[in-house]
C-alpha cells in the first residue's frame, strides 16, 4: 500500500502544510493546487500523479504534537477530520509524536 509521510517539521502555518502535501501528494499536474480543505479533499480522492482515484494509502504523520502546536487544534481538527472521513478509498492515519 502506498504510504505518504507528512513530516511536521517541514512546516510551521498552514500555508506551508499545503505546500507539504502539494510536494508529497502530487506530481506532475500542469496546474495549482487551491491551498485550502476542499483542495486538501480532491487530492486525497487521487489522479494527481501519485495515487490513482480511490487506491487505497497510509499517511503517517511524523512530529504530530509540533503539527498541532503549529496550526492550532481546530486546524489540526478540521485536517485530520478530512483524512479520518476520506470515503473514496481506504486512507489510514498514523500519527507519530
């Protein structure tokens, strides 16, 4: 299964989370990303270059706690509540503190 690691020490807002998942979760796509949750969405769902629509992948989130400090709980919420409710494929959180 693909897995895709977010390292929270490669960011410290959410402008630089979104350049994170861009740079992990993307590739090749001729086009910018919106820098926001429904953004956040369409690359979960896949056919950006590195996961196909609906195949199934770990993300495993390294310096979680430094994540949180970062961007705050109810951005840490909203994130993670985007990764836990990703219907089209099955998406596993592992989270590393």
């Amino acid at each position: 299964m693909r897995t895709y690691i977010i390292d929270g020490n490669n960011f410290s807002d959410l402008e630089g989370f979104y350049c994170e998942i861009d740079r992990i979760m993307t590739k090749g796509i001729n086009f910018k990303t919106g820098h926001n949750l429904n953004a956040f969405r369409d690359i979960l769902s896949g056919g950006l270059g590195c996961h196909e629509l609906d195949e199934p992948f770990v993300i495993k989130w390294l310096h979680y706690e430094k994540s949180r400090a970062d961007l705050g709980d109810s951005a840490m919420l909203a994130i993670l509540d985007n990764i836990v409710d990703h219907d089209n494929c099955d998406c596993k959180l592992e989270i590393y503190r």
